[in-house]
C-alpha cells in the first residue's frame, strides 16, 4: 500500500476511535450540586446506562433529619437513581427523600450550566416536592 493510502487509513481509525469518547461526554447534569439549602450536596454521575446521584456532603441538621426518617447515613446515601434522558434538558428517573424515607418519581431539569430542578411527586402527581439545586465547581 502507498503511504498516501496507510495515512488515510489511519486518520479514519483514529476518527472511529474518537466517536467512543465523544459519545461519553459529561452531560449537563453531571457534577456537583448543591440542594437549596445548602444543607447538602449530591454528585451526580454515569451509573451503568444511566445516572444517579450520591449525596457527599451534608450539614448536621441534615443528618439528624435523615436519621429521624430511618437514614442512618446520609453521606453516601443514593438520592437520585435510574435517571434517563426523555428530551431536551429533561430527564426522569427515582428521588429517595432521607428525612421521609420515600423514594417517588422525579423529574430533572437542566436550567442552563447552574442550575438544576429536582421534582419529585407521590400519589400520580397530586403531592410533589420541587428544588432547585445549584452546581458546585
């Protein structure tokens, strides 16, 4: 083969390759967030084929709440799990609620680079709880 050919090959292999990585780009919604309150944080990330989100910092208060409602660690706690793109910025997924011990549907909202809206609902939608988280750098 000429080299002309080879280096074509080549670039081609390597633009093939490049399509993995660029497929498991950060989505908006990974990272750190805090809730509200700032009472917690959650990282958000790839778990498997969706995502999920891991508390990792959490006030006092917030711990005492989580123990009252039967959590009795909060750091570590997965708050956010099975969560799947449904369109747009908006994906659904599970919410887990420490200080009530309920995990309900939720949905989230990516409101640009820094903000995040968790809403969860009990009962088909009729009582729902919604946050607005703020990312974390």
């Amino acid at each position: 083969m000429s080299m002309k050919r080879n280096f074509a090959r080549f670039i081609l292999i390597a633009a093939a390759s490049a399509i993995p990585a660029a497929a498991l780009a950060q989505t908006p919604l990974e990272g750190r967030w805090r809730n509200a309150k700032g009472s917690v944080v959650v990282r958000v990330e790839q778990c498997g084929a969706s995502w999920c989100g891991t508390v990792v910092q959490a006030s006092e208060k917030a711990k005492a709440g989580a123990r009252r409602g039967g959590t009795s660690h909060l750091i570590g706690t997965r708050i956010l799990t099975d969560v799947r793109p449904i369109g747009g910025d908006t994906f659904r997924g599970r919410a887990f609620d420490p200080k009530r011990n309920v995990r309900v549907p939720a949905t989230i909202r990516v409101k640009g680079p820094s903000t995040l809206v968790v809403k969860g609902c009990l009962i088909g939608g009729l009582i729902c709880k919604e946050q607005r988280w703020t990312r974390i750098s």
